[in-house]
C-alpha cells in the first residue's frame, strides 16, 4: 500500500511537470491578458497523471476516499482499516509529489528560466494565501468530486480507448475552474516552494488542511455515498417496491465486477462447467465443419471416384 502511494505520487508529479512545462511556457504577459491559456494548458496535460495511476497501478488518496465509503457503506471493510489506508496513501503520496517537484522538476532545472519560473511561483501562491481557508474547501469538494466520477467511469469502460477518455474529461473540467486537489496541490505548491515563492512550509499545510477535508466529502459523500444509495435505494412510496435500483455503470462497479467474488461455491462450479461444456461443443464444431469440408472436397470426391 505503500509503495503503491509513493507510485501515485510519481504519477502526479509527471502529470504536473507535463502540465507546468506547458503552460509556463506561455509569456507572463500573454498570461495576464488570456489567463484561459495557462488553464488550458494545464487541463490538457496533467489528467494523464490519472490515466498512469488506473491503467498502470497506483494508490491514490482522493479516489480512495470513495472506493472506501462504499466499501463501509457495504459493511465490507471496518471504518478503522478504511482510516489506516488513508494515512498510509497519503502520506507516501507526500513523498512521491516532493521526490518529483524536488528531484525531477528543481534540480533538473527544468523551469528555472522564464517564463516558467514565475509561474510556478504564481501557481503556488493561487493555492495558498491569495484565498480564505474556507474558499479552498469548498473549491475542494467539486474537485475530488470530479476526479472520483473519472475513476467511476473508467471502472465501467471495457478497453484502454474508453478508459482514457472516460478519464481525460472530467479531471479537464476540475482543473479549467481551479479547483483544489489535495495530492496535486502537493506538487504544485511544492514545486513553487522550491522556485521561491513568497510562501512557507505552513502555507502549504494551510491549503492541505483545507483541500483534504473538501476532498473527502467530494469522494466519500457527493460520489461514495450517492453511489451506493443509488444500488440500494428503499423507497418508501408503496408503489415503488420491488423496482430494480441502480444505474448501468454505477451497477457494473459495485456489483457486476464483484459478483463472482459473492457466488456460492456450487453456483461457480456450475458456471465453470458450463463454460467448459460450451467450449467442448465449440470444439466439436469446428471438427466436424472441418471433416465434412475435407470429405466434400474435389481432391476427396476424385479419391472416392465421385468425380470424373
């Protein structure tokens, strides 16, 4: 679990380098005239730190603030083991954003030059002490909201093309707002720590005790929470009961994926046996098409003297 939250925070650190390389390069100037531009290229690049984390491996804090409120709302996992997974991803989370910003982004002296260097610094500052506490949660929620709803949709996606795009969109409409993301705050604020930004270590942990609070009632409550009410709603209108509940990719989530995991052991045998059965008749199939082509053929009807 570990080592799979430092992987994460590698991941993150990529996808905000990718993200920083990108739109600091755009001129101050430019940048306070069309501050949409440094957005835009914001939002293009760092949702691949997403992809890497889903397709590749990962533990990553926000999203499993959801998988773990559904699996306490389903009485799967003890609130106590839910909490000891969050701190130990998050703080290697921690560290794998500092390994990057400091290793890979600061002493690479990858933006040390302008125009990327005041951008980190105006990014770090945008995150810190130009907002209230109170506005950094609440920007927080909607964020972790997002970024939960990518993770949910590329759950139900079959193949990598769907996953990706499942992914891409809504981590694009979380950053295009600014709001604020805990883990990648992590590497941004860290980043612009390092770059001189007219900020402290404190300033830091200011935003982070703000966006992880946010964060978690993004994941756990506005998607955690909705999703499993939405596979077990009891309606208390007498005419409602006994209609199925659910949504296609919430239901694919929580119960097709896991389905096999609660079959009763006769029920898989069975399934297996079938599967077994199906692909036996498959096989005799596919002999017999074969032997009555090779039978049927001009060389063997000449061989019986069917043909002239």
């Amino acid at each position: 679990m570990a080592f799979l939250g430092f992987l994460a925070g590698i991941w993150v650190g990529f996808g905000g380098i990718a993200a920083t390389s990108v739109a600091g390069g755009i001129p101050a100037a430019i940048r306070a005239e069309w501050p949409v531009l440094p957005k835009l290229g914001t939002a293009f690049f760092f949702p691949f730190a997403l992809h890497f984390i889903i397709l590749f491996g990962g533990e990553l804090f926000t999203g499993n603030t959801m998988i773990l409120s559904i699996g306490i709302w389903n009485r799967a996992i003890p609130f106590r083991r839910a909490l000891l997974n969050l701190l130990i991803v998050y703080t290697f989370n921690f560290l794998g954003c500092l390994v990057m910003s400091y290793i890979f982004s600061y002493q690479t002296e990858l933006f040390h030059a302008e125009p990327w260097r005041s951008f980190t610094q105006e990014i770090a500052i945008s995150k810190t002490k130009a907002h209230p506490w109170w506005v950094i949660f609440l920007k927080a929620i909607p964020a972790n909201a997002l970024v939960c709803m990518a993770v949910m949709l590329g759950f139900a996606s079959r193949d990598s093309a769907g996953k990706i795009l499942a992914l891409w969109f809504p981590v694009v409409m979380f950053v295009l707002p600014g709001f604020e993301h805990a883990i990648a705050n992590m590497y941004f604020v860290s980043n612009g720590l390092f770059h001189g930004a007219d900020i402290t270590v404190g300033w830091m942990f200011y935003n982070q005790s703000a966006a992880v609070l946010g964060n978690a009632i993004g994941g756990a409550i506005v998607i955690g929470t909705v999703e499993h009410a939405m596979n077990h709603w009891v309606s208390p209108l007498p005419w409602e009961s006994g209609h199925p509940v659910g949504t296609l990719a919430a239901h694919d989530v929580e119960s097709s994926r896991k389905a096999n995991e609660f079959r009763p052991v006769e029920e898989k045998e069975r399934m297996k046996e079938l599967t077994r059965t199906r692909s036996m008749n498959r096989t005799m199939t596919r002999q017999r098409t074969k032997s009555a082509n090779l039978t049927n053929s001009p060389i063997a009807l000449r061989a019986n003297g069917s043909v002239a």
